[in-house]
C-alpha cells in the first residue's frame, strides 16, 4: 500500500493514476476531497491510515514552513513502519533560493528517501486560463525570459517509480521540460491549440507582485518572481533526470496543454 499526500493536486492525481494502473494498492490523502481527509499541519491525522504501508508521498503547501513541521509528520511515519518516503521538494532548494529545511528533515530521518525538485509547472499556466477563456488575454511578467517547463504529469510518472522501487533510494531528481519556453510563446502555443490568438501584456513585476500575494507567502512570491525574471543558468538548463528515470524525454509544454486544452476554451 502507497499513502500519496495531496492527492488532489496537480502532481497527486496523476500520481494516483500512475500508480493504481501499475496495480499498486493507493491511499489517496489531502485536506478535502475524495479519500483520507489529513491535514499534514496536523500529523496525528495521517496515522490512521499508514499501518502497513510501503512508501509516502510527501506534498506540503506552500505556506507549511509557517504553519507545519515537517519532522513531525517524519515521526508519524516512521513511528508506522513505513520504510520509504518521496518529498516533492522544488529547484529553488538545489539553487539556494529557498531553505533546505524540509529536505534536511527527510535525508536525515533515517528511512529510505528519495528527493524530487520541480522547476517551473506547465500546470502554472492555469493562472491566465480564466482570462483566456473570457477574453482571449492573458499577462505576465518578464515576457521573453524562458524556463523549461515541467508537465505534472512526468513529476508524477518519476515519483510513482521511486515510490515502488527501492533502487531510487538516496536520489535527488532535478524535474524540467526538455526546452526553455517564455510566457509570450505560452500564449502563442495556447492560442494555437484552442484556434483563437491571445492577446499578451507584460505586467511589471510590482503588478506581478501584488496579484501573487493574494494566494501566496510574501518569501515565495519574492523568490518565484526572482526566478522568473532573473534566472540562474542552473534554473534554465534542461536536467537529464526525467529521461534518466523513465527512459524516454520530458513533455513538452504542448503535450500538456493538448491534455488540458479545455481548461482555455
């Protein structure tokens, strides 16, 4: 049995899929929605559900670092028996723009771990898709500078094999796409799949600012946009890992977009 934390989540349904298709037996968990309702703030509520499992997958929200600790959630775990764990971690971690905390909790808890670090989500072009879909437009900052954007569903496709095979043990995973893509050709490559030019603005990145505040920390907008605008090589390079792990390359933005096209429509 595999317990997949944020089950609901861009990278967790996926993964759910992934792994109940191989066969595995899968306890989906998040906050609300179908499955085990636990709150990873609150690490007693995901006990009742990890006798007897193989592996977790960790996800932690972005705010977790203010309102969680992670050690505690470990403890839970290993108290259980569960021998392995995969943590969603982020690039941002390799890079140095953000703390190392949750990792370092993991590494030394212990248990057979692996370590996965997205770089920028495909899935975050779901921000424009309302303003899309009523008015054919969409704004963004720092409009030519590229990131290789990551499909979920490779993040998700890597975690399900570290989560059922112990040769991953002791990875890091460093998740891109195979090409550098900028906000300006999101919207052409949008426009193309749902037939209808999109309108583009660049906002500055104090417009930027103040419309990510409204759903996220103040240090991860901060860092978020620091990537965005002024990315280090390491965070625009295409990493080998997902080829590496599952033997073929990366999505591209285009194969996501195709899969999720309707959400712009």
């Amino acid at each position: 049995m595999i317990v997949i934390t944020g089950a609901t989540g861009n990278v967790g349904r996926p993964l759910v899929d992934t792994l109940t298709a191989e066969g595995e037996d899968v306890v989906p968990v998040s906050r609300s929605g179908a499955g085990h309702q636990a709150d990873l703030t609150k690490p007693e509520t995901l006990r009742p559900v990890l006798g007897g499992a193989k592996a977790v997958f960790l996800l932690t929200s972005p705010d977790f670092l203010a309102r969680g600790n992670l050690q505690d959630v470990v403890d839970v775990v290993r108290d259980a028996a569960v021998p392995r764990v995969v943590l969603l971690s982020s690039q941002s971690v390799g890079t140095k723009r953000l703390p190392s905390i949750l990792e370092d909790t993991v590494t030394g808890s212990g248990l057979e771990w692996t370590i996965l670090r997205p770089g920028n989500f495909a899935s975050n072009a779901y921000a424009w898709a309302d303003s899309i879909r009523t008015r054919r437009a969409m704004a963004a900052p720092f409009a030519d500078v590229a990131l290789p954007a990551v499909d979920p569903q490779d993040i998700a496709e890597v975690a399900a094999a570290a989560l059922v095979d112990n040769a991953h043990a002791g990875a890091v995973y460093t998740l891109t796409g195979p090409a550098a893509i900028s906000p300006r050709l999101q919207a052409q490559v949008i426009g193309e799949a749902i037939g209808t030019p999109i309108e583009f603005t660049e906002l500055t990145r104090d417009q930027a600012r103040a419309g990510m505040l409204t759903f996220m920390p103040e240090p991860i907008v901060e860092s978020t946009l620091d990537i965005l605008g002024t990315p280090l090589p390491a965070e625009q390079a295409v990493s080998p890992d997902v080829e590496k792990v599952l033997g073929r390359t990366p999505n591209t933005f285009a194969n996501w977009l195709n899969r999720n096209a309707g959400a712009f429509r």
